[in-house]
C-alpha cells in the first residue's frame, strides 16, 4: 500500500512537472509575443520624456519604439479635457515606417496657474498585444510669478508692467549650458534692476580678456527699449556683474558687455569704492558657491554729486541710480557639499546686503557700516523678494540676521 502510495505519488509529480513544463512554455511565448520583440531585436515600448513637467510647459513628447510596419494607437484615457495629441485629439493611431524604429508625439496642453496639478493617464497599443499605460503630471504655477528656476540666487521673478527677465548661459570648456547670470530689466530706466548670479572659481578661473569684448545691445530685447553708445560724461558703462566675474569663457564675459547689464556709474565710483567691492565679493566665492545678487535703485534720493538722469549717444534720456546694492549669501563652512534648500540649520548659512549711495567716492573704498544690512531689511527698501529658495525652515532667521564680521 505504501509502494502503491509512492508510485502514485511520482506520477503525480510527472504529470505536475508535465503541466508546469507547458504553462512555463506558454508564458515565455506570451511573454515574447506581448513584448512584441522582432526579428532585429526591437521590442515595442513607449516612455514619456518627463513623467512631471512644469506648470508653465505647454508640450510633452511621447516616445514610441517599434518594428518597422507595426501599428500603435495611443489614447489620453483621461485628463483630456486639458490634454491632447496634435490637431486637438484624444486618440491617434498610425503604423511604423519603413526604416522606423522610433517615433515622437507630442500632448499638448496650456499653462496650468490653477493652484493644483493635475494628471493625465494615456495609454499606448502595439500589434501583438502590448499596452503601455502613462500617467503625466503637470505641476501647478503662480500666475504671479513671469520666470521660475531652482536657482539658489534668483530672486522672486513676479509678473510687473514692462519687467522683462532673461537668463544667459554659456559652454564652459567641456560642460555646455553652464547658466551666466539671470536680469530683471526695466525700459523704463533703460537698466536692469537687478542681476542675479552664481560666483563659483569655475566662472572666475581662465583666460577671457575684457579687451576681446565689445559694449553691444542685447539680441531679445528690443534695441528701442535699450540705451545707445556711451552715457553722457561723467558716467560710465558700470556693469553690474563684473567682467571679471566670468574669466572662464570669452562668450560668457561677453554676455556680460550687453548694455542691459549696464548702469550709467559716476566714474569716480566706478573705479574706486564699486570696483573695490566687486574684487571683494569675489573674494568670498567658496566650494560650495556663492550666490549674488546686485542691483540698481532709481527710487531714492540722490547724492548732490549725482544728476537723476544723464543721456546716451543718440541723446536719449538714462535715469541714473540714487543707490546700488549687493546681496551675499553662502554656508558658513563654505565646504558642506549641501544644496542651499536642503540646509535646514540656518546657523550653517550666512547672508547679507550691503546698500551704498551713488556718489563721488574720490579715492576711498571704504565701506561704512552703516551700508549694511539684513536681506529683509534691504527687501522692504527695494521691494523685491530675495533667495526665495531657501529652507522654509530657516528663510526668516537667514535673511533677517547679519553679521558685518564674517564679510569682507
């Protein structure tokens, strides 16, 4: 009985490995057949190229990948009252080219300033059996807000009548699209109000030679709305970042002599106290990069050396600043490895502003302790929000703290 209770047993155990044989043929053929894997190896899939775009994108590629003569059809399952394929659609079906491994759609949909993100799922078939589902999340954006990046040193870029921010970028030796400095230009000065910008040895470390750059307009902005030539004697072109700033790469101290980086500077600040503080400023750069911001404030009043306004070549009137301003802020270390936002002691961090008169310094580059400050007092001055990228956590003790001693 106990013989006759085995053999039953090993052949039970045959026929379970028989089945098990089969469904795991079955499997590996429907495995293969979903896949859709051809002859030359390809096997159909699809990928958004980012799962999460911005608030203000309006586009969002969808990358299929296939054997040549295989058919797709892909569909916004839902989320398409805000989001359609090419034409206004919500589904779209062709076949694969000849010679046609890849193919590229595109959603589209508007800028999003609802206050929420919202999502769209879509779903891409292949012949054969293959489904590919995507879910696309488009973020939120303040409708307030003209011009966003996760840059530690861009001040908050709000929407005003006639601000117009541009942001500049560069090759660096090897590294391509290494960002410059970033502006917040007002024609109605014909100046920047403020220049935002990264100081690091990568900028300041090279070979570029102010002497091979030329003063010229910048290319987006209308030449209208930009001054002409030369400021009317005593002022000069002042930069407001440095070219010595950017000695990494002639374009990018290039980008540094566009006029909308320019201010019409009494020479005799230019040269002496402002330049002596450019030289250091630079001084303070660390590993972990120093984040600048200086600026130019039409709205005080002005020293009795200096006119309110001078007149370019062509004659056309170039308000001049009542006071210029630096904003500094870096780790204490200096060394930490940290991204500014993710530094939630705000002990390890170090700000300050420092907001001078415009006026005939002569020889001196003595700074007074009276132009220094807070980042939050200097913000009520001028009316701009600064380093909106740090820490929640810490935001108010950095930027309403200051201590003279750590600076230069």
């Amino acid at each position: 009985m106990i013989k006759q209770r085995y053999n039953l047993t090993g052949d039970m155990m045959r026929w379970w490995t028989s089945v098990a044989k089969v469904v795991m043929v079955s499997v590996m053929l429907a495995w293969g057949f979903a896949c859709s894997k051809s002859d030359d190896g390809v096997v159909a899939s699809a990928h958004l190229a980012q799962d999460v775009v911005q608030g203000t994108s309006t586009n969002c590629a969808v990358v299929l990948t296939a054997q040549q003569g295989t058919k797709y059809a892909v569909t916004i399952a839902d989320g398409n009252e805000w989001c359609q394929l090419s034409g206004g659609r919500s589904e779209l079906s062709g076949v694969m080219a000849e010679g046609e491994n890849t193919r590229t759609l595109f959603l589209y949909f508007e800028k999003n300033p609802s206050g929420s993100p919202r999502i769209a799922h879509i779903v891409v078939s292949f012949d054969g059996g293959v489904r590919v589902e995507l879910q696309l999340t488009q973020e939120s954006y303040d409708a307030n807000i003209a011009f966003v990046r996760a840059w530690p040193e861009l001040p908050v870029c709000d929407v005003r009548d006639g601000y117009i921010y541009r942001s500049y970028s560069a090759a660096v030796g090897a590294k391509s699209n290494v960002r410059n400095y970033t502006i917040c230009y007002n024609p109605e000065y014909l100046a920047a109000e403020w220049v935002a910008y990264p100081m690091h040895a990568l900028y300041t470390n090279g070979s570029a030679n102010r002497d091979n750059s030329d003063f010229k307009k910048e290319p987006t902005i209308a030449a209208n709305q930009q001054m002409n030539g030369y400021y009317k004697s005593p002022y000069n072109r002042g930069h407001q970042i440095a070219a010595a700033d950017r000695k990494c790469s002639q374009e990018m101290m290039d980008q540094t002599f566009y006029v909308t980086n320019m201010t019409p500077q009494l020479g005799r600040f230019n040269s002496t106290l402002w330049g002596s503080l450019e030289g250091k400023v630079r001084s303070e750069q660390c590993l972990d990069t120093l984040y600048v911001v200086t600026g130019a404030y039409f709205k005080g009043k002005h020293d009795s050396s200096i006119a309110t306004a001078t007149t370019d070549s062509s004659g056309k009137r170039c308000p001049t600043p009542s006071h210029y301003y630096k904003l500094l802020l870096k780790t204490v270390k200096g060394n930490s490895g940290k991204r500014i936002a993710e530094i939630t002691d705000a002990s390890a961090l170090q700000a300050i502003a420092i907001f001078i008169p415009h006026h005939d310094s002569g020889s001196s580059t003595v700074l007074k302790d009276e132009w220094f400050m807070s980042v939050s007092d200097l913000e009520k001055i001028v009316g701009f929000e600064f380093f909106p990228m740090l820490n929640d956590a810490v935001e108010d003790e950095v930027k309403s703290e200051y201590n003279r001693s750590l600076w230069f």
